[in-house]
C-alpha cells in the first residue's frame, strides 16, 4: 500500500463517521408519504419549510448532500488507486 492511499483511506473514513452524524443530528420527517397517501397534498408549506436554507437545519442538509457526493467521488477513486 502507498501513502497516498493510507491518507485518502484515513479521510475517506472519518468523513464517513462525520456523514453518520450529520445524518443522525438532522430532524425526523414523520408526515412523509402518509399525508400524499391520506390526500392531504403538500401538508409543508409553512414559513419555515419555505425558508429552511437559511436555518441551521437546512444547512445541516445541505452540508450532508455535499458531503455524501464528497465520500461517493472518494469512493471511486479510492477504488482505482
């Protein structure tokens, strides 16, 4: 095995760890496909769901998306190296 390989190995890894807990830190979604089931339509158009990317939420959301494309990109070079 090279170095460069044990050092994206070590990132790939803690950036993995650091994905389970943006993933574990972020709030439940519990009226998801129930209320497009029960005909209730877009049950989440309330000022905050309309303005989420300015909260701490939407960021933690955004972050985890760019994230999880970071470690996927990783991932396959990873598997080429």
């Amino acid at each position: 095995m090279s170095i460069p390989f044990i050092i994206l190995m070590a990132v790939f890894l803690v950036g993995c760890i650091a994905l389970v807990g943006a993933i574990l830190l972020q709030k439940k979604r519990s009226a998801g496909g129930v209320g497009s089931i029960a005909g209730m339509g877009n049950v989440t158009d309330t000022y905050w769901d309309k303005n989420k990317r300015r909260s701490a939420e939407g960021t933690l959301e955004l972050w985890t998306k760019l994230g999880a494309v970071i470690l996927g990109i990783l991932a396959v070079v990873l598997c080429l190296i």
